[in-house]
C-alpha cells in the first residue's frame, strides 16, 4: 500500500490523526477515521471517493466548518483547534471554498454576492467594487455584474462563486464538488479556470469529486477516501499506472475488471507510464513475435497528450511464443507483470 | 340607507383602527422579530444552537399564543392599566395586541429565516461571517420575500383581534360594530363593518404579497 503519503514539500495543509465522529439518534458514526493528510502549497490535490465515503466531511473539518472529534488541522503554521473564534473566521478568510450547489445570496447581484467578503473583512464600498469587478473579469463574466443568480446559469454561478471564494485574496481554494451540477462542457470549462487560478495566482486547489475524470484533468496528487479511511494517496500518474487498492482500481476502471470471469491461463499486463502510446506497441508485438494476441481488457487514457493504463492481454500456448512477447515488451521498455488468472 | 353621523363614525372608527393595527404591527416587531431571529439561530440546526434557550422561549412563546385573544386580553387588564391608566379606547388596546400578536410574529419570524438554504450560511460561514453577519447580512436579506409574506398575514390578524377587543372595550370598527349591530340589531352597520373589513384585509394581503413577490429575486 502507498500509504502513509510522504510529507509535501512545503506544506499549507497538515492533517494528522483526523477522525470525525457524528452522534445520531441511531448512534455514533465515524465518518472519518485516522486521516493524515500532507498538501503541498501550491498544488492541486484531489480527494475522490464514492458517495458517502467522508469526502465533504473531511474538506469541511478542513476549514472548521465541522470540528475534529481527534486530530488536528495545520493550515499555513496555524492549528486551527487552537484558535480563538474570531481568529478562526480570520484564517477562514484565507480558505476560500466553493459548493456543488454554488450557495448564492439569491437576493444579490453577482456584485453583491463578491462584495459580502469584502464587506466583512471592512473594505470600504468603493474598493469592494472595484475588486468584485476584477474579479468578475477574472472569471470571465465582466457584464454580469448586476445579474441575480436566478439570471444565471449553472456554470456562470460557479464562475460568480468562485471569484466571491477568490475575494479575500485566499491561499487556499476548497472545492467540494463544484463540477458534480454541471454538463460536461462546463465542467471542463469551470476545470481550466481552476487551473488558470492555480497557475496565475499561485493558490493552492483542493478539488474534492467522485469522478475520476475531474482528477484527471487537472489534479497533481490524488488522495483515495474509502469509508472514512484514505486508501491510497500519491502523484495522479503514478496511481493510474499502478493502482494498489481496490478502490482506486473501482474508480479509475469503472467499466470493472472482468479478470473473475475468466478461465485459467496466462496472461500479462502491460501498463503505460505515460512514455507510449499504445496503438503501435500491440501492432508491433503481433508482428515481431509473428503470434496472434488477445486483448482481454483495456483500459487507456489520455492525459495531457500521453497514454495512461493498463491493457489486459492473453498469451499464446505456445511457450517460445509467450517467450517472445516478454522479450519485446522488455525490449521497447514497457513495464509488465506476468499474471495468471483464476476463476 | 345609514344615516350620515353613523357614515362619520364609521370613518373615524377606520382611522382609529388603521392606528390601532400599524402601531401594534409596528410594536409587536419591536419585539417579535428579535425573538423569532433568537429562535431561529438557537434552534437545533441554527448558527449558534442553545437548546435551554430555545426551549425557555419556544415554552413562554407557546403558552402565549395558546390563550385565546379575548381571554388573554383581560387577563394582562393590570398591565394595560399600568401602561395606558385605562383599559377602554384604542390607545388601551394597543398593549394587548402586541402581547397577543409578539408570539406569534416570533413564530413567523422563525419559520422564514428557517427557510433560508443551509448551504448558504454555510458559504457566508467559510469567507469568515460571525453569526451577527449572518443574522444581518444573509438570513434576513434573504428571507425578505417570505418575512413580506408573513408581515401581511400578521397585519391581518392584528386587524383580526382589533376587531375581538371591541366586544370588551376596545375602540376603532370593532365597537362601533359591537355597540350598533350587536347591541342595538343594526344588521346593515354589521354588514358595512364587515365589507370594510374584508376590504381592508384583501388591500394587505394583496400589497404584501405583491411586494414580496415585486423584490423577490430569485424569480427572474
Ligand atoms: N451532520 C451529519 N450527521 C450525521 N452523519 C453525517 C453528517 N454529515 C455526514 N454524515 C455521514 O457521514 C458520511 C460521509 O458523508 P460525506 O462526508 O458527506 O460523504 P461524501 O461527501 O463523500 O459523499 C455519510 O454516511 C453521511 O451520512
Ligand atoms: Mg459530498
């Protein structure tokens, strides 16, 4: 298991030892258990899980929206448990967050809704305006400023959450779910303009989802939350090449494995790394080892323009035929596990 | 037809009412709507919860609104006399329709701030707003439309109980309807009284409800 994550390099985010407990009628439940978490300033940090699995819990104790029942929160030098009330909605201000419902003043204009932070953190009106007009420039919606949310669609909500979550100049963007409303297209287009933030101003993301594809497209590390506990956390790349827990390889090959069903026989797996492409490889392999293959499974992705995955692929009976494939594989230095699948 | 004094008297008594019921309205806001926003933030899943508070108030509010206006009206006499120095008139009827009317405004109060979207507070929550900044800067703004809505119907049941304090005293068109069609059988001052009366609470009902609706934006 890849587990504990090697500290970040220069982290603004420190969770150790978090576990939450919530006290129902129907008793006690732990929705998060012995957490420890590292983020690295600057980074954007997915947490995925499925539904239930504790993901918002722990993005909420994150900024003490819920408090701890154990463990403790550092974020920038700071121990959050340690903090006063009002120093706690201070350090608040530096935690910008954003919802999957986008939560809106519904009676304020776009303005008005980038205009509260600003309001409570005692800039004078002018200046507020003025900022939520950059702001709203900087999300791409600079003629919407007097729009309600109920004007506006999904995405441009977010856009408008966004930039209010952006107005105190914040260290750290929080996102629990923030694409999970929207089609397919805006929630590329709302992705890119987190990484545009992440990028032009250096503010360190977390992007809490249940789909792997968001983590994908822009996440650097990738912490996995199966019920209350982190399963695994590492770099993207690394975890989809080689995904060590069941829950990693349930997310990233949703489709399933259909390694159960099959007789028994040999097999090998190839994984890309990121360094091929997968195409001419197999083509290649039929052709140099002059043996028919089967492909069992596969399941490949393009990440920024590279292959990623793994392909599932039955050898030949014949024993120098196997042989062949391994020395190819070896060959063109693609890293590979001989299996053997049982039923 | 009636005759033109009872037409006079019938004017003044609209006007005495109009007095009776903006004053208690207004008073009973005084005090109704800090108690309903107490309510509402003490509550179980309110910002800061206080459930001896909540519990101490929702009882005394309860017990309040349980005792029939009439009954409670003459039960608080001592203290009306003690506010006003009389029981009679509609100056003296202004006390029992705020104690009457507080509670129940406190109520209304509560379920519209109630209705304000949890996310929401709980986005204000995370840019750092202290629960006085959410009470002022986001429940109340945001139940505006719904807190317009439950300003109309408590007017109209203030209007309702100024007409009951008639029967024991109270003034405006709840005596002269007690004292001409009651007592003396003027079955067609009666029915002046009541038009005006369903007149004048379809006039509140209407303008609250238009206004609400007028400044509400969440309709596009
Ligand atoms: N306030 C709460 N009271 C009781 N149980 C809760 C509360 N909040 C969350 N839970 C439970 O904790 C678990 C994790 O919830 P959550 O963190 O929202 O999951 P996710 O965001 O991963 O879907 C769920 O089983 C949920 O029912
Ligand atoms: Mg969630």
């Amino acid at each position: 298991m890849r587990f504990p994550m090697q500290q970040a390099a220069n982290p603004i985010i420190e969770i150790s030892g978090l576990r939450k407990v919530f006290h129902t009628k129907q008793g006690d439940f732990t929705a998060l258990d012995g957490i420890d978490l590292s983020i690295g300033a600057g980074d954007i940090f997915g947490i995925i899980g499925l539904s239930g699995a504790g993901k918002s819990t722990l993005v909420r104790c994150i900024n003490y929206l819920e408090s701890p029942t154990e463990g403790t929160i550092r974020f920038d030098g700071r121990v959050l448990g340690t903090l006063k009330p009002a120093e706690l909605r201070e350090a608040r201000r530096s935690m910008g967050m954003i919802f999957q419902q986008f939560n809106l003043l519904m009676q304020r204009t776009a303005l008005g809704n980038i205009c509260l932070p600003l309001e409570i953190a005692g800039v004078p009106r002018k200046k507020a305006v003025e900022r939520a007009q950059e702001l709203l420039e900087l999300v791409g919606l600079p003629d919407r400023a007097d729009a309600y949310p109920a004007q506006l669609s999904g995405g441009q909500k977010q856009r408008v959450a966004i930039a209010r979550a952006l107005a105190t100049n914040p260290k750290v963007l929080l996102c629990d779910e923030a694409t999970s409303a929207l089609d397919p297209t805006t929630t590329r287009s709302i992705l890119a303009l987190l990484k545009e933030i992440n990028q032009k101003l250096g503010i360190t993301i977390v992007v809490i989802t249940h789909e792997m594809s968001v983590i994908e497209e822009i996440c650097r590390h990738v912490a996995i939350i199966d019920q209350s506990r982190i399963a695994e956390v590492g770099e993207v790349e690394e975890i989809f090449v080689n995904p060590q827990s069941d829950i990693a390889r349930r997310l990233i090959f949703p489709g399933g494995m259909p390694v159960e069903r099959l007789g028994s026989e040999r097999c090998v797996r190839i994984v890309f790394d990121g360094n091929s492409s997968f195409e001419p490889v197999v083509a290649n392999l039929v052709l140099e080892c002059g043996t028919a293959v089967n492909i069992l499974f596969a399941d490949t992705k393009d990440i920024d323009g590279r292959a990623f995955g793994q392909m599932l692929i039955q050898l030949p009976d014949d024993e120098i035929a196997q042989k062949r494939v391994f020395n190819y594989l070896s060959r063109v230095g693609i890293s590979y596990k001989e299996e053997s699948i049982h039923a | 037809m009636l005759e033109p004094e009872i037409w006079g008297l019938i004017g003044r008594s609209i006007l005495e009412t109009f007095y009776m019921v903006l004053v208690s309205t207004f008073a009973s806001y005084v005090i109704g709507l800090p108690l309903g926003v107490l309510l509402a933030i003490t509550d179980k899943d309110g910002i800061t919860p206080c459930a001896p508070l909540y519990t101490v108030l929702g009882f005394i509010i309860n017990v309040l609104r349980s005792v029939p206006f009439l009954i409670l009206m003459m039960t608080i006499q001592p203290l009306t006399r003690a506010i006003v120095g009389t029981v009679l008139g509609s100056t003296a009827t202004i006390v029992p329709l705020v104690v009457g009317a507080s509670p129940f405004i406190a109520r209304m109060v509560e379920s519209s701030l109630k209705e304000v979207d949890h996310g929401v507070i709980e986005a204000a929550t995370s840019i750092g707003c202290s629960p006085f900044q959410i009470v002022w800067k986001v429940l109340l703004p945001e139940a505006r439309p719904s807190l317009t809505v439950g300003a109309a119907i408590s007017i109209t049941t203030i209007l309702g109980y100024s007409a009951m304090a008639g029967f024991v005293g109270g003034g405006g068109l709840g005596a002269v309807a007690t004292n001409y069609g009651y007592y003396r059988y003027q079955s067609d001052v009666m029915l002046v009284i009541v038009i005006i009366l369903v007149i004048i609470v379809q006039i509140f009902q209407e303008v609250g409800m238009r206004v609400s609706r007028r400044f509400d934006k969440r309709i596009r």
